[in-house]
C-alpha cells in the first residue's frame, strides 16, 4: 500500500484555514451586526462570544481531519484494478479496474505547484463520484502512474468501456 | 444527403416565434418610446419582428439542415450561425427515441432523437421528417447498431431494407391493459402535477384564497377554530387538484404502452395526445429495475425500468422513456425482466440484525426532535400545547425498522448483483458484473460503531445520480469487502467469457456461411 507524500498535510492544513477562515468571519461578523445594529433589538450579550468559540471550534476540528485524512489515505496499483481508501468520517475503499478506466488526468492547482506536488485524476464512465483523485504525489511520480494506468487500461483494455 | 420535412419549417416556426414573439413582446413593454405609456403599436411591431425573424431563421435552418445515414456513421450537418458536421458511429449508438406531439401528428411527421453515452445531452435531433421516414431510420440505425455491435471489421454492406423480416420477428412482450392504466393513473403522484394543481386552484379562485373556502358555513360547526378548518379546506382542495391533474397526466403518458422485442432490441411506444416510440437496444443494457411502490405492492402489482448509458443525468424528457413496464403483475414483470436479463431467484440475503438497532435509534432520534421542536413551541407560542402527546410516536419506532431492515438485502448471483432497499418504495436492481464501473466499500463513522458498511456496484447508467446505483446498505464490514472482491473478480471473469465469445463469433462468421438468423436476413437484404 503506497502513502501519500507528508507533505500533502501543508496543503490541507492551509485549505482547511482558508475554508475555517471564511465561514467562521462570516458568522462572527453576522453575530457582531445583529449586536451592533437595530436588526436585533434584545440581542443576548453572549452571541459575539458564542459565534467566537463555534468558528474557533470549527476550524479545529478542519484542522484535525485535514491532519487525520494524511493517515487513512492508501492506494495501490493491484494486478487488475487500482485499489484506494479514504475519507475521516466515510472510510471510502474503491476499486476500480483498469478494464474500465476512461482516461487519466494529471492536474497542479497553484497551492500543489507551490509545494511542489500534483493530483492524478482516474476517469470512468461511471455515475457514481467515482471518478478518484489521487492528490499528494510528487510531480515525477504523479507522471510515472499516469503513465502506468495508461498502460494498464490499454493492456486491459476490452469491448465498449460503456 | 437528406433535408428535413418541408411541414417543420413551419412547425418549428410557430414554436419559435412563440419564444421569440414572446421575448420582443417584453422588449417592447421595457423598451417602448413615450416615457411611462406603453406604445402599442411598437409593441406589435416588434412582436411582428420577432415573428418574421424567427420564420426566417427556420427556413435557414431547414435549408442547411442535411443528414445521410452511411455504413457505419449517421452523418449531420447543419446550423445557421454556426456550423456543424457532426458523425455518430453507429456502434454508439445507445437510444433512438420518435416524439410526436398533437399537432406534428396531424401534418404526419415527427422528431427522431438519437442517443449516445457521451454528452451532456441529445446527440442528435431531427425535427421534424416524415413518419415513414421515422420508422425507416429507426430501422435501419437498428440494423447498423446490431451489425456494428457483433462484427466490428465486417464493412461494405449496403444499408438493407428489412422491413418485411422485422415486422415478422416482432414479438409483443407488454401491453398495458384498462385495469393496470387505472390504478397506476389513480395512485401515481406526479409532482410537476402538485405545481399545476395550486396554479389551477389560485386560476379557480381569482387570485384570492379565500374565495374557495365557505366561510359561512364553518362559522356553525363545532369545534375549535375555523381557521384551521379553512387551512385544511384549502389543503384538500389543493391535494385535490393535484391528484386529479396527475392522474389525467398519467393516463394520457402511458396510454396504449406497448413494449415490443424486436431481433436484440426492445421497442416501446407510449401516449394519447404527444406520442412517444423509441428503442432500447438489449446489447446496451446497464440495469434493470423493479420496483414495488407501495399502493402497488399491496395489489400485487410490480413496475420495471430499464437503465442504458444513453441520457444524460438531469437530461429533462428522460423520465418514463426508460420505463419498459409502467405497471403490471409483480410475476409478470419478474418474468419479463428475467427474459431481458436471465437472473436467478431473487432469495436475498438481510442484512445483520445490528443493522436494525441501527435504524431504531436512527428514528428515535428523529422522534426526540420532533417531540424537542414540540416543546419549544409550547414553551414559546402556545400554538401547541400537550406537546409530550408527540412522544406516542416512539411506538411506531420499532415497526418503521423492521421494516427497513426488512426491505433491505442483497444477493451476489452467479451473473448479477441483485440489490434492494426501500419500504415505500422497493427498488430491486439487477445489474450484469460486466456492466459494473467501480465497486466502493463505504463506511460512515456510525456504521462503522457497528461493524456495518455499504457496498454500490456503480455503472454508468443515468438513472443513479440521485443515490439510485446498486447499493447493498448496511452489510457486515468483512462480508463487504468479501463482496467488493467477488463482484470485481466476476466483473473479470465475465468480461473475459465476453472476449471469448466475441472473437470465438468472428472467426465463426469469416470462416464458414453464415447460418445464423442474423446473418440470413442480412443476405437476403443484399440481393
């Protein structure tokens, strides 16, 4: 079972900031105008520290399971399918065999590029989310396995992929 | 190359310039000269623009709008502004679909569309071309599909007319009978019917709610306030109406279904005033689906859909086109399903009984909310006031989770994964291991307390976007991930069994004459 590379960890930390960021200075700021304005007329001392503490526990619990999810993330290239499990709260385990992959991406968003690394995109003609994403790879490995499932799904590659 | 029927130029323009019309309309009221007045004569004459705008848009359109069924292509050019030459290779092909509404049947011609698993939407529309010209297309994109389907090298075989050996191998697998029409019209909910029922009630009573409701009369019954009286007078009428517009919408949808199999395809056409036909090729296939809703399945009776890659999730129109049977026999539709898709007894294995305690406390909860926003609301309003009497509810939590537990369960046949959830509504899906995309083994942080996890064979069909894909709910962690495996090895070991019979069929067809049914009407054609 191969890992992610760690430093994948730095890119959600800093998603699961941003993320924790804005909603958090959405409701304080919202609990600060209902104090401050007519809106709310017998508006309860307690809301601004309320929204504080709600937004301060939020963005804790963002950074735990960014941190958390670094540890569930596994997957492998198996003998007839690519294996993955993820997700912190919904353990996801998905197989997907190479006989059905339509096409693999391999994408940088400006934050990955940063932190030099890059996400591998699995393509099926499936429904169901499943298309998979592997991100936190370096770029050289992210090349190698696009490379090896394009081998893989053309070796494998059978009748109508539908 | 062929054109379009003459008739939809002016079919399609009284179409458009309705759009168009309509849109110059509220262009004038906007934009009209003269400050606050609206100027009349502008307002017409620009409605008179959009109108000639749009006939002659569509004449273009008629005029640059060629098809040409080839080999192996259905070839499309067309566009005003914008030009396309578009080529479907038949072998794509999922779905052909002929509507015809009230007035395109009168002129005798109709709209063909043809559908592939790629895209966002149809594929190809041809509005409008004759009838006969309908029925030949079908035909022969039939022909090309299926050659297409079983011998991919195979080329240089003119385009055959089969009609008289179609028409003779047409068996007629359903057909909906007066009964079967009443009670599915009768106790079917069509939502869109529920908007239509309140424009109609607020059409019926002038804008003004209060209209419809006999205030006079309620003022002497006995009883606590009349304005709940009036509330619920309203809301019966309104259910009312929903429910008599749904069942004539019903009715007119599924009037003369009829489902025919012809060769390796299915063919069903449907409808009183707008006329629906189209194909299903059996080659293309992702699932089947019964479903046993509840009225229905209290008289026994059963409905069947089946599932191709051919519409595209969200795609409006879609809904009831891959309906093979809208209702019928729960025997009857299993036994049809089974000669679509030969799968075994459905003898389904349940899910652990911790699954059961799962969804008693899942309901307990929401009875504890309910009672929760009870109290409030007495604490608060006074709407309410023996809120504690909510709490009665929790006797019915027990019975609503053996009967989920109940209608739940899976079976891993030898060619089919069989799944089936629901109480008020039970699907079962039967879908072929070769079909299956992706298994994914998911396990929600509560499910996971109890050692439970769900397991989706997913698919490509269209239907499953709204959680509708094959799912197994609620199975033993280690028995899903047994069953992850077995439904991926099977997903091998049929596709290769595929492979297999393929190459073995063509090298079958090079070799020796051609003896099959298939082959022979093919020869004949080509005299």
């Amino acid at each position: 079972m191969e890992r992610l590379t760690p430093r994948v960890r730095v890119v959600w930390l800093l998603l699961a900031l941003v993320r924790a960021a804005i909603f958090g200075g959405a409701i304080v700021g919202a609990a600060f105008g209902l104090t401050r304005t007519a809106v709310w007329e017998s508006a309860p001392d307690v809301l601004v520290p309320a929204a504080v503490a709600l937004a301060v526990a939020l963005a804790l619990l963002r950074i735990l399971v960014a941190w958390r999810r670094y540890g569930v993330w596994r997957f492998e290239l198996r003998d007839d399918d690519l294996y993955i499990e993820r997700g912190v709260f919904t353990r996801v385990k998905t197989v997907v065999p190479y006989v059905r992959v339509q096409h693999v991406d391999s994408r940088r968003s400006p934050l990955e590029r940063t932190t030099g690394l890059a996400t591998v995109v699995v393509y099926t003609a499936g429904s169901r989310s499943s298309d998979v994403a592997i991100p936190g790879l370096t770029p050289t490995r992210a090349e190698d396995l696009q490379e090896s499932l394009r081998q893989l799904a053309i070796e494998t590659a059978g009748e109508d992929a539908v | 190359m062929t054109t379009l029927h003459p008739a939809s130029v002016a079919v399609r323009s009284l179409s458009r310039s309705l759009n168009t019309g309509f849109l110059f309309f509220v262009v004038g009221i906007v934009a009209s000269p003269g400050g606050n007045g609206t100027n009349l004569l502008s307002v017409v004459g620009l409605v008179a623009i959009g109108i000639v705008l749009g006939i002659v848009y569509e004449f273009a359109y008629y005029r640059r709008f060629r098809y040409e069924l080839t080999d192996d292509t259905f070839d499309v050019t067309s566009g005003v502004l914008a030009r396309r030459d578009r080529e479907l290779p038949l072998g794509r092909v999922q779905n052909v679909d002929i509507r015809q509404n009230v007035l395109v049947r009168v002129l005798g011609i109709a709209a063909v569309h043809i559908e592939t698993a790629g895209g966002g939407q149809t594929e190809v529309s041809l509005q409008y071309v004759d009838e006969d010209e309908a029925r030949r297309l079908r035909r022969q994109l039939r022909d090309g599909v299926s050659t297409d389907a079983s011998d991919t090298d195979e080329t240089g075989t003119a385009v055959r007319d089969t009609d008289a050996a179609s028409a003779g191998d047409e068996t007629v697998l359903f057909e909906i009978r007066p009964h079967e029409l009443a009670i599915l019209s009768v106790f079917t909910i069509d939502p869109g019917a529920s908007l239509l029922g309140g424009i109609a009630l607020s059409f019926a009573s002038g804008f003004d709610p209060v209209a419809l409701v006999p205030a006079n009369r309620l003022g002497g019954l006995p009883g606590p306030e009349t304005g709940l009286i009036a509330i619920a007078w309203g809301l019966l009428l309104f259910v009312l109406a929903a429910w008599l517009i749904s069942a004539a919408l019903t009715f007119t949808r599924y009037y003369g279904f009829r489902l025919t199999r012809v060769g390796d395809e299915l063919y069903y056409e449907r409808g009183l005033l707008q006329r629906y036909s189209g194909t299903i090729p059996l080659e293309k296939i992702q699932t089947l689906t019964i479903t046993e809703s509840i009225p229905f399945r209290w008289f026994g009776y059963a409905a069947l859909s089946v599932e191709t890659a051919g519409y595209a999730p969200g795609q409006s129109d879609s809904r009831g086109s891959e309906s093979a049977i809208p209702l019928a026999d729960a025997d009857r539709v299993a036994e049809l399903a089974r000669a679509i898709e030969p799968f075994g007894p459905i003898d389904l294995e349940s899910p652990p009984r911790r699954a059961r305690e799962r969804y008693a406390v899942r309901y307990l909860l929401v009875v504890a909310a309910v009672v929760g926003v009870a109290f409030l609301l007495a604490r608060y309003t006074g709407f309410i006031r023996q809120w504690y009497v909510l709490a009665a509810l929790a006797v019915l939590v027990p019975i609503a989770a053996h009967l989920k537990w109940r209608n739940r369960g899976v079976r891993l046949d030898d060619r089919y994964v069989l799944a089936r959830t629901g109480f008020w509504r039970r699907t079962t899906k039967v879908v072929p291991y070769y079909r299956v995309q992706a298994v994914l083994h998911q396990a929600t942080i509560f499910q996971r307390r109890r050692r439970l996890a769900s397991v989706t064979a997913d698919t490509a069909s269209s239907a499953s976007l709204l959680g509708r894909a094959a799912t197994a709910h609620d199975v033993d962690t280690d028995r899903g991930l047994e069953m992850q495996a077995a439904i991926e090895d099977r997903l091998q070991e049929r596709l290769r069994a595929r492979q297999h019979q393929r190459t073995g069929r063509r090298w079958f067809r090079d070799g020796i004459d051609p003896t099959d049914e298939e082959s022979a009407t093919e020869s004949d054609g080509e005299e």
